[in-house]
C-alpha cells in the first residue's frame, strides 16, 4: 500500500485519457508493478492460502449437493454457515443504520466522520449474508422466488427476505455518494445525497424489523428451542442485543481504521475517533442494560427460575453473566474512565458475547431434547473452511473499498456535502 | 395460503353468528381486546398479543385423519414396504422383513416417509412397543406458516402437501415443525427438495384409502374422517381403560393434528415431544406479524417529526432561549 496516494477528481476526456485516469483510481496512483509488489504481504498470504484452499470445496457445494460438505442433518437444518453468516453477522451489521441514524435523524453531528465507514461495515456485511444464504439454499437460483413468484405472507422468514434485500439496496444507495466522490461525478452526487434522510429513515425501518424477525423466527419453535432461550420476547430481545452489537462492532471499525488504516484517514476522523468510541461505548453500555433487563423480565414472566439451575441453567448463566453482564460492566468502567483501550475491549467481548448467543439460539440449544445432541451439532471441517473463506473476502473487499474509496476522510471538493 | 385463507373465513363467519347470538356484548369485547392488544402493541414492539381477537380454525370440517393404535402394532413393516412402493421410493438399504433396523433409532426422511421404531415398554419389558412415524398433518401446520413461498398447503381432505416447483430450499419448515418431519434431501444439487408423507393425497382424492392403512394387517390403521375417528379413540379408551392410557396424542398438540393416537405406554416413552402448546404454532408468531405494518405506518412519523425538530433546534437555538424566558417570566 502506498502512502503518497494521488487522487484526481478530474473526469477524463479522451479515451487514452480515460484508461489512464482508471487505472490511476484502480492501483491508488501507483504502477502496475509497483502495485503487485505491495500486494506481498504475509496477510495476504494467508487470505490467499485460505481461498485456494477453499475454492475446491466451494465448487463440491455446488455440484454435489450440500450434504458433502455442510452439516445438513434434518435435526439440524441450519449448522454453524447460517448462525455465522446471518445470525450473528447481522446483529453486527446493524452498525450502518445505528450511526447514520445517530448522525442524520438524532442530529449528533459529531458522529459525521464514522457515517460512511458503519455503512460500508453495514452494506458489505448484509451483501456477504446474501452469499451465505446463496451458498446455504437448496436451490439458490431461486433466491428472488419469495419476492417475484409466491408470498409466503403469514411467514416470518418472508419478512426477512423482503426486508434484507430492501435494506441492502438502501444501503447501497447511502454508500453511493462515497462511490459517486470517488469516481468524481458531481451531479449524481447532488441528486444522491438529497435522498439521504428519507434513505436513512426507511433503513431504519427495515434494520428494526429484519432484526427483530430474525428473533421471531423461533417464536414458531416452543418444544425445541430450549425455554430459557425460548420467549415470547425474541423478536425485542434479537433487536436490542442489535443496538449494542451494532455500536460495538462501530468502535471495532473505528478502531480497525485507525490502526491499519491510518494514512487513508483524515484529520477530522483521526481527532473524532477516540471521543466517539466513549460517546459509542456510553450507548453501548445502555442497550446492553435495557438487553439484560428484557432477559431478566422474560425469566420472570414465565417463571423460569428453576431452570438455572440445571446443566443448560449453567450455559444460559455463562452466556448472561459471562458474556453480556461482564462486557456491560467493563464497558461501563471503561466509559466512565475514559479509557479508550478498555472500551475497545468491551467491544469485542460484547461482539462475541453477540455470536455466542446467536449460534446458541441457532444451533446449540436448538433441539436440546434430540438424543445425541451435542454429538449431532458438530460442524465438518469443510464448512469451517468455508466459513473461513468468506471472512477472508468480506475483510479484503473492505480493505480494497477503505484504501481507494473517501471512507474515512472527506475529498477535496465534498467537504461538508453529506 | 389461499385455501387456508378460505377455510378462515369460512369458519369465521359461523363463529360470527354464534358470536352474534350470544349479544351484542361479546362483540364489544372483542373489539376492546382488538384496540387493547393494538395499543399494547405499539408500546412494545414485537412483543406477541395474546389476545385472541379473531376466531380460532379448527381445522377443516369433515377432513379425514388416520387413528394409529399402537396396542396393535405388532411390528411388521407392512406399511413401510407398500407406503415405498405407493410413492415410488428407491429400494431400501435392509430388505422390509430385517428385524435388525430396529437396533437403531430411525426417522423418516428424503429415504423413507415413514419408518417403525420399536421402544421398550416401561410396563412391561418383555413386550416392546412400535411405533409408527410419519407427518402428522397439522389441521394448522407450522410448516405451511414458515414457508415464505407458500410452498405448502393444508388441503379441505386432511394432507398437507408441498409443491417442490416453488421450494428454494431455506428449510425453515424443518426449523418450525414440532414433529421434525420434513426430510430435507441434501443429497441433491439440483433437484434438491422436502420430502415428507403426503397422506397418499392422490388416492384419497381417487376415494382411495392411504397405502399403509390399506396393507395393516393388525388394524392398528384405522383411516376416516377425523371427528369419528376420536370418538373411535375415546370409545377404546372408555372401553378398555386398562390397555390404554387416558390420552388421545394429536387431539389437542398444536392444535390438533389429522393422525392421532392412542398408547398403552405414556407418549414420552415413545419420543413424541410432550412439551408442545395447544395452540397452533402461528399463534405464536401473528402478534409480531401484526406488528410489522404497525412499524411502517409509525416510524416514518415519527423519525421525520425527530429529525424535523433536531434540524429546527439546530436552526433557531436563541428562538427557543427568548421562549424559556417568556415562560420563566409568565
């Protein structure tokens, strides 16, 4: 990666000129070979290795069938690809439409310089847990059959197909402008960012109730789903662990740019990122107490005490205390101090207190009562791999995005546009 | 969706009726605990209503149902063999007369649609139980409610049936049955599909009975329509209360299924799930459905008042100063 980067604005006016102008855009100013040899790093050596790896197996999924390398059990219909990719992916999406609504409805005009890279974590993730999803499918060549050939209107999951494909086209659209900037087309960029705001609300819209279906989904499972996981408050439950995810996974953005991306960042962000991770943290800190109190509630209104104290009390405890209570109290201390290295901290603690609960739901205490439970949810090593993969090309699309795209600082010419 | 839809509103308007000549005062209730459950709903969202304002579908009238009795299942895979010829399966992996499968526990899937498992009977050890598997044929099925492409339907006869022309394979109806029936064929990458017991819906609709029930030879099938068949089951039970425990499995489960059956050993001993609500799984999840057009019409209001006044405090912070005053001053 170079670190004197030129970035033109100037639209091209010949062909020659055109061609020239892209590849100055595509190689960040820099030569072709000059680029190649930037590229030999041990991180992407690593990336590289893992998707030669995976290729073949990514090729068997699709033409033997899912049960070659996925765990595809009838028990179990959903293994760990699913509970990663989506259910604990989007918690974390969620970041996008969190700080774009903190900026442009709650008029917190602070968080400005984080907008663009929460949406892009937001946009790229929900466009990734599509790909999870066309991976997972019997038949992904269908993918569109619940929005164009047949409603499916008194299901849950159909509110999430439409939601998720709605909000991913409006997450492009808020990211627009970034791309508009950076391809240096003025009038499309005027015309993009007028619809910001009416943008903004519909995604809020969308992230509250795809969110909050993903929950509901298990409402319909009663005898499966284990009763201490089981409530009727999942929908609100799966929305507020959102928030927190969301802020969260913001901070580790924030704090991913800063760290590794620090030359492509401006002034403005550089400055704004420390008092914005503690502004993030304090929201953070608060969601996850409103979470634990719905926990708390749905424990009372059935009157599940009594299962505490059994070997899935002690797991569910582990998951509250542990994973949700613990990162609440340090994300509390850590704001309250100031402490920007203990509230990045948290963050992640709370991120993977997120997936836990989420693959917890989705697959751990999922059919607690089949016999051979835990013998069954074992994941092959292949969807592991796959799993892998995925991450790997979701961090280097970021990575490719944040280093050529105005994500983290503002170009010559926008200032203040957005 | 749609038949179901019908059969809604079919039953719907003979609940009205009665609903109409019980007085006028039950009809006030229950739009009280419309607007109740609708206010009760906005101020938290995604929190269900219990409130069951609409009427209950009780299934189709006259569907037909099958009373599996498992004092009489001696074991012998009759119904197993003919329901693999009757629906064209391939060949399976032990012949239909090995005794051995029953050393492992099987269940139906993409392979077989329906399986005997044998079970050790708590009363008495020396004589097991089998037990027939197959779908249940919910009169509401969680299935047919989870599928977001309407793949499923109940039909008016009893079966619930699935169209693979319009599957795309997310197995969300293997997630929300409560009964794990729908076998899911993995095996497959370009034909892959549920496949699960249709109730041999072909020759019901040609007044044929289904395939297993026809080769029984122990009378442990008895097809017909679904309210005879429980005052069959409960005319054993009351006959013979020594045989039979005092339960008729899938009157009631999840809201009734079109198989029921009867025991002579508790139900939980045979692996059927016990902590299943009486209610049909969809109610479970309408009060977040109705919540979500509740979410459309309130939020664009809402955040569009906010942010109007966020943007107008921005605008005219010494307006709002020079107000505080004059209302400190009155």
């Amino acid at each position: 990666m170079g670190n004197d980067v030129q970035y033109t604005t100037q639209s091209p006016d010949s062909l020659n000129g055109f061609k020239a102008w892209f590849m100055n855009k595509l190689f960040m100013g820099m030569s072709m070979s000059e680029y190649s040899r930037s590229l030999a790093t041990p991180f992407n050596f690593v990336a590289a290795l893992i998707l030669v790896v995976s290729a073949p197996i990514f090729t068997i999924r699709y033409v033997k069938g899912l049960a070659t390398v996925l765990h595809a059990t009838n028990e179990y219909p959903w293994g760990l690809l699913l509970s990663w990719g989506i259910f604990a992916g989007e918690p974390l999406f969620a970041a996008g439409f969190v700080v774009a609504a903190a900026y442009y409805i709650f008029g917190m005009k602070s968080y400005r310089s984080l907008v663009r890279i929460a949406v892009l974590g937001g946009m790229l993730g929900y466009m990734f847990a599509a790909s999870y999803l066309l991976i997972d499918l019997g038949r992904p060549w269908r993918i569109y059959y619940p929005m164009l050939i047949n409603f499916g209107t008194s299901s849950i999951l159909f509110i999430v197909a439409w939601h998720v494909s709605l909000y991913i086209t409006v997450q492009l659209l808020e990211f627009s402008p970034a791309i508009l900037e950076w391809l240096g087309s003025k009038r499309l960029h005027r015309w993009a960012t007028s619809i910001t705001v009416a943008l903004i609300i519909g995604g809020v819209i969308l992230s509250t109730v795809h969110q909050s279906a993903l929950g509901a989904l298990y409402l319909l499972t009663p005898g499966k789903l284990h009763p201490l996981w089981y409530s009727s408050h999942l929908p609100l439950l799966f929305f507020s662990s959102a928030i927190y995810a969301a802020m969260s996974f913001a901070i580790l953005l924030a704090f991913v740019a800063v760290r590794y991306f620090k030359d492509k960042c401006d002034k403005e962000f550089l400055e704004n990122t420390p008092s914005l991770t503690l502004g993030l943290g304090k929201g953070a800190a608060v969601s996850m107490y409103v979470y634990f109190a719905i926990n708390i509630l749905a424990m009372a209104q059935d009157n599940k005490w009594g299962l505490l104290f059994t070997p899935y009390g002690y797991w569910y405890l582990v998951e509250l205390l542990g994973f949700v209570a613990i990162p609440m109290g340090l994300f509390t201390i850590g704001v309250k101090n100031k402490r920007l290295k203990l509230t990045r901290f948290s963050a992640l603690y709370a991120v993977i207190g997120i997936v836990l609960n989420r693959v917890n739901v989705n697959l751990i205490v999922f059919n607690w009562n089949q016999p051979d439970h835990f013998h069954h949810i074992i994941p092959p090593w292949t969807e592991l791999m796959m799993i892998a993969a995925m991450i790997t090309l979701n961090v280097l699309i970021f990575r490719w995005i944040v280093n050529r795209f105005p994500v983290t600082r503002e170009l010559h010419g926008y200032r203040g546009m957005h | 969706m749609s038949e179901i839809k019908k059969g809604r509103q079919t039953d719907g308007s003979e609940h009205g009726m009665t609903q109409d000549a019980a007085g006028p005062s039950s009809g006030l209730t229950r739009r009280n605990f419309l607007s109740m459950s609708m206010l009760a709903g906005c101020a938290a969202i995604g929190v269900p209503s219990h409130a069951q304002a609409m009427p209950e579908f009780e299934g189709w009238p006259k569907s037909y149902g099958m009373l599996t009795d498992f004092t009489a299942c001696v074991g012998c895979r009759s119904c197993e063999r003919a329901c693999n010829e009757a629906n064209k399966m391939p060949a399976p992996d032990k012949p239909f007369d090995d005794g051995s499968v029953f050393e492992e526990h099987r269940w139906p899937s993409a392979k077989a649609l329906t399986v005997v498992n044998r079970y050790k009977n708590p009363g008495n050890p020396s004589s097991p139980v089998y037990r027939k598997i197959q779908c249940n044929h919910c009169l509401e099925p969680a299935c047919a409610t989870a599928c977001p492409i309407h793949a499923y339907t109940k039909t008016p006869e009893g079966a619930v049936i699935y169209n693979k022309d319009l599957c795309f394979g997310c197995r969300y109806c293997v997630i929300a049955c409560p009964f794990n029936m729908p076998g899911y064929d993995y095996e497959s990458p370009f034909d892959a599909k549920i496949v699960k017991c249709i109730f041999c819906y072909g020759r019901i609709k040609e007044g044929q009975i289904p395939a297993c029930a026809e080769a029984c030879p122990g009378g442990a099938l008895t097809f017909g329509r679904r309210a005879d068949l429980l005052k069959l089951a409960r005319k054993r039970i009351v006959d013979y209360p020594e045989k039979y425990i005092d339960h008729i499995y899938g009157e009631y489960e999840v809201g009734g299924t079109s198989w029921i059956y009867i025991s002579g050993v508790p139900f939980e001993h045979l692996g059927f799930p016990t902590n299943l609500p009486k209610k049909p799984l969809i109610e479970l999840s309408k009060g977040y459905l109705s919540m979500v057009p509740v979410i459309f019409t309130t939020f664009p209001a809402l955040f569009g008042a906010l942010y109007a006044m966020m943007h107008d405090k921005a605008a005219g912070k010494e307006d709002s100063h020079d107000k505080h005053q004059e209302v400190h001053n009155g």
